[in-house]
C-alpha cells in the first residue's frame, strides 16, 4: 500500500547530466591505437560488470584491452589504463543545470513532493568524482549508484535497494529515466515511471502526479 509520501528517483545520465561528451570515445581508442568502431564494441560490451560494482577500473580496462588484443603489460597498466580512467570519468561529468536547479526545485516547502532521490548506473570510481564535483548530490534524500550498490538497472535489485533504503512502498515512487526499458523495470516492481524527454514534459507529468497543493509555477 502506498503511503502518502511522493518520491520522485531520477536517473542522472540522460535527465540530469548530459551523456557522454562527443568524441570521446574516438580519443579513448586513439589513445589505444585502435579503430573507433572496435573500440566502442569492446567499451560497451565490458561495462556491466564495471557498472555493477563487480569489477574495479583496472579489471575494466584490461578487460577492454585485451579485447582489442592489446598487450597488457606493466607499463600499460602503469600508463594507458590510468590515462583511460581518467578520460573516461571526464567524457560523463558534464550535467545540465535547468534539471539539477529543477530537481532542487522539487523539494521547496510549497511543493508536493517530499523527497527527490537519484538512481544512475555508474562505476564507483566515477560516483566517487561524481559526488565530489557536484555538492548538490548531498542536497538529495538518497543517491544510489550501482557501482556502490552492486546492482545495475534495469535489475529488479536496483530498484529494490531505493525502496529498501528509503523505507517505502514502490508506489511511492515516480521513476524518470531516458530507458524505455529501465522505466519498464521500474513500473515491474509497483513504481510510477515516466520516460523523460524533456523539462517541460517532465513537470506537467509531475503536477499531474502529485495531490492537490497550491499552484507553485508562473
């Protein structure tokens, strides 16, 4: 049963923060020697278990590696993997400050909603800087990330581990993500789910969502 508490848990990449910074990944497969195409295969197809918090960077990156049949050796560890990490955690650090100043915005006393919480899959070591470079992270009622977690969307634990820590019920929940699929893992467990496509869309689906309260826009 759904209490009266009205939760909305954003993803980050995609709504809140921009994705990957274009071009990026061409200077990560520069710097490996390797062609783009090959690169952005092997970049992907090795992630989840970075994402989940099932491997450290090193593990992702030699994995990666050695994918495209680059030696691994010392000196590569030493060097190309660190540069890689580094270039990795800067292609994702870029947010888009009408949402962060949006979401903020949620939890002014006028409003309906009480809490505003963050689900995003993200290794630990780029949460880490994450949470470092934005101190509005700490302003919200709980930040999950999977690397952290141990559980990646659209996994059902994912989802569990915000009811779980929040100490509510799933239909307390409206889920925002730019993933059809992840929305869908979220409405499979009782959450609300919206599939965002943009700020304006986003807030009339929230006013909607919300009880009555007094008007809060111009």
């Amino acid at each position: 049963m759904p209490s009266d508490r009205h939760i909305v848990l954003f993803d980050l990449f995609g709504v809140i923060a921009r994705h990957q910074r274009p071009g990026a990944l061409a200077k990560m497969a520069a710097r490996c020697h390797a062609p783009t195409d090959a690169f952005t295969t092997a970049y992907w197809a090795c992630r989840p278990p970075y994402d989940a918090g099932r491997q450290s960077a090193p593990e992702y990156w030699t994995a990666v590696l050695r994918s495209l049949s680059v030696d691994v050796g010392l000196d590569v560890e030493a060097d190309t993997i660190e540069e890689l990490r580094l270039a990795d955690i800067d292609s994702w650090s870029r947010v888009d400050n009408r949402m962060v100043a949006y979401a903020q915005s949620l939890r002014q006393p006028l409003r309906a909603v009480t809490e505003v919480a963050l689900l995003s899959n993200i290794p630990s070591d780029h949460a880490d800087a994450f949470l470092a470079a934005q101190p509005w992270l700490h302003t919200l009622d709980h930040v999950a990330f999977s690397g952290k977690i141990k559980a990646a969307k659209p996994a059902p634990a994912a989802f569990h581990h915000c009811v779980i820590a929040m100490r509510a019920a799933p239909a307390d929940f409206l889920f925002v993500d730019d993933r059809e699929e992840n929305v869908r893992a979220a409405q499979a467990v009782g959450m609300n789910g919206h599939v965002f496509t943009g700020r304006d869309e986003l807030a009339a689906v929230i006013d909607t969502w919300l009880p009555t309260r007094r008007p809060t826009r111009k």
